[in-house]
C-alpha cells in the first residue's frame, strides 16, 4: 500500500518539471521581446536622421552646434569673430567707444547706436531706422582713442544691408532685411547646419562643410568670401557674394563674386602701384598674388579660427604677445615662418636682420581705413624702397623699409642706397646676375 501511494507521487515528477521548463520557456521568450523591443525602439532613434549631404540645408543657429560641440563653442565665443557685432540693447558694454571724447567727426550720438561692430582695431556703429540699418559715419578706435570719418570720400550713411550685412552677421537675407545671428558664427565658414543635425549615422561629415577637408582654393574661399572686396554677381550692388553664404567650401566664388583686380581701372585705387592692399579686410586679394596660393598654404595654415595662438612662452615681449593674439597665428612670429622656411645661414639683407621679424620685413602694415597701419600685407613679397622712388614718395608707394618705425623717417634713397651695399658685401660676383628684384 505504502509503495503504491510512493509510486503516485513520482507520476508527478514529469509533469512539474515540464511545468518549470514552459515557466522558464515563456520567461526567456518575454525577456527576448522586451530586449528585442527596447533594441528596435533605440535603433529607430538612432536611424532618426534624414539627410546624406548638405544641399539645401538650412541655419540653425551656433547654440544649435553647442549642444555637440561644446569646447569649439566656448572657443569661438571669446573669439573676435563672435564680437563682430554685438546689439548694445542687449549687451551695452559692447560699445567701447569713448562718446566723451570731443570729436569734430563724430556727428551721432550714444543714443542713436543700435549696433556695435567690431571690437578690436576700430569700433563702427549701426543705427536703425524702420527695417534698415545705417552704418554710422565715425568710427572708434581703441587703442588711440581716436574718431576717426568712415570712408570720408562716400555717402554720410552707408547702408549696412547692402554694404556690410553678409560679412558681419551669419544667415543673412537683405531682401527680406533679416538674420538667423549675429556675428561670424559657426555657419558662416561651415555653411548651414539644419542637415547635419538631422543627419543619418555615418554621415556626419558630408553633412557640414571643414575647411581642413578641402583643396588649398575651396578652403582659402571660405575666408576670402569676407577678407576681400567686390559686388555680388547677381545682383550687382551687394558688396559680398550673397548666394555663396550658402554654397561656401563646395562651389567656386568665383562664380559669386566679382573681385577687385589691381589693374583693371578704377578699381586699381583700393592698391598700392606694386599690386598691395591699400585698404584692410583685402587679405585674400593679396594672398592670391602670392606664392604661398600656388603651393597651397592657406589661411588655416597660419591662423587658428577658434583659438587664440597656442605658442605662448614667457619669452616674448607683452607687446608681441598681444599682436600675436590679435593675429590668432598658430605660432609667433618668426616661429610660425621658420617652421617651413628653414635656411643653414643667413646671407644678404637678412643677416643684418637677425634681430627682426620675418613679418616686420615681407607682411609690413600697408593697409589702412581711418588710422594708418590697420592690416599686413598678405602678399608676402618685400615691398622694395625702389617703388618708392619710382611712384615719386612713400606717401605714392609705401615700402618695408620706411615702414619700419626705426627707418620711418629715413630718405627713401638711402634706404636703396643701403639695401644695395647689403647685398652687394654678400653676393657672389657677378652682381648684375643677382640684381633682378
């Protein structure tokens, strides 16, 4: 009897352990679900992006490219190129202009500012009226506290969205008289964001334009499309390629943009005779004429957008240091041009020059707007005291020489006088051969 009932017990055996193994079947089968549920909803997020290129895309608004690109960000907002223009409304330390100051050109006052741009050369003003905005006729400049007449020769009021507007806020539209930003912002050099935020993994990069991932030409544009002068094709009567704002780093400005050329007639009077920049902000018509253009050494070559330059030692001089920041080169000085231009020995004019700079003699400050020596030559070439001679004065034709602050004041004629007796105590005879300039 006992072994019956034990015999009864262990029929049920079978049918408890088929039991746990559907209890455990049906576990394994949910959580598979559940997984495979949470992976299909995390992967459709993932594949939540749109686009594979960048056409047609359109301005987000620096904030936007924060939210990926924090550090560059917070770079490029203590950069120049984030102050170009700043509302004084909303910021009125923005404007560094000293209105106490006496001034016989300064016909506007503090109130009427609506706009500040720039910051560090020189400060100009905006003023609004209804939809336009008016470029102010005075501008400040901080280190001389100065006022000095913009552009004395033209119009008392220029105005700002036909003249000024692409090259001093990002997004622009002058037709409909409004911007996405203030400023040089992000998109200005890397073109609208909208299709890189929405873009599809793995494509990133073709969604945005990086000058570092084009040809020496395309990336040299991007800087050019502002340091330069001209008028829209287009539409002919805006200085700066409108359409190109949103085509930067893949079409040719070209196509955009009429330059002005140092020998083509009127034009010629924004240089000097020897081909020169006479007026700043023309950097890259001067870069175009030089043989770092034909090697492919671009502006990001020398100059770092974001950051301020990265070879900063105790070595040099406040005063050099301070230039050095304002040009955000990516080395000081000599520094930056002996990390390509190497030489065993120095022979001619250089070896009285050791105690120089590259730059003082083959970037001299020539351009001007206001106040004299506002920009570099950008040309590279040594602007001989010859010229000088041969336009009839420095004041015709500037040269390295004079526009050394030691020989500022020194005859033109003993400037080649002396230059030539340089050459000629280090010069392989015969001489004439090496006379060429």
């Amino acid at each position: 009897m006992k072994l019956k009932r034990d015999f009864s017990k262990l029929h049920w055996i079978p049918v408890i352990i088929s039991l746990v193994f559907l209890i455990a079947l049906v576990v394994v089968i949910a959580t598979t679900f559940m997984l495979r549920k949470d992976l299909i909803h995390e992967e459709s997020i993932q594949l939540a992006g749109k686009f594979k290129d960048r056409f047609d895309a359109t301005f987000v608004g620096s904030e936007t490219c924060k939210k990926c690109h924090e550090r560059t960000y917070l770079e490029w907002k203590t950069s120049l190129h984030s102050r170009m223009m700043r509302d004084v409304k909303v910021d009125p330390l923005a404007n560094i202009g000293n209105f106490s100051s006496p001034s016989e050109v300064r016909t506007f006052s503090e109130s009427e500012v609506a706009y500040t741009l720039g910051s560090q050369w020189r400060q100009q003003y905006l003023k609004k009226q209804g939809d336009d905005l008016l470029v102010l006729p005075a501008s400040y400049h901080f280190n001389t506290d100065k006022w000095t007449p913009y552009y004395p020769d033209e119009p008392e009021q220029r105005e700002w969205w036909t003249e000024c507007a692409g090259c001093h806020a990002t997004g622009v539209d002058p037709k409909k008289k409004n911007f996405v930003e203030m400023g040089v912002a992000c998109e200005a050099c890397h073109g609208p964001g909208s299709n890189h935020v929405e873009a599809i993994p793995g494509f990133e990069i073709p969604t945005i334009i990086s000058a570092s991932r084009l040809n020496s030409a395309l990336s040299a544009q991007i800087c050019g499309s502002c340091h330069t002068r001209g008028h829209d094709k287009k539409e002919k009567k805006y200085a700066y390629p409108v359409d190109y704002q949103t085509h930067k780093g893949e079409a040719n400005l070209q196509l955009y943009f009429n330059e002005v050329k140092p020998d083509n007639g009127e034009e010629s009077k924004y240089f000097w005779p020897s081909g020169e920049s006479k007026y700043s902000n023309q950097q890259y018509l001067d870069w175009k004429q030089s043989e770092h253009a034909k090697v492919g050494v671009v502006c990001a070559t020398c100059h770092s957008v974001h950051q301020s330059r990265t070879d900063i030692t105790a070595s040099v001089d406040s005063s050099n240091l301070l230039m050095a920041i304002r040009s955000k080169t990516r080395l000081f000085e000599d520094r930056l041009c002996k990390s390509c231009h190497t030489t065993v020995q120095y022979r001619s004019v250089h070896r009285i020059h050791t105690f120089g700079s590259c730059v003082r003699c083959h970037m001299p400050r020539v351009a001007s707007i206001g106040e004299a020596g506002d920009a570099h030559s950008h040309t590279f070439r040594f602007m001989y005291p010859q010229a000088s001679l041969k336009a009839g004065g420095i004041d015709k034709q500037p040269n390295a020489c004079n526009s050394c602050h030691h020989h500022k004041d020194t005859p033109v004629d003993a400037m080649v006088g002396f230059l030539e007796a340089a050459k000629k105590n280090d010069m392989p005879l015969p001489f004439t051969v090496h006379k060429k300039q």
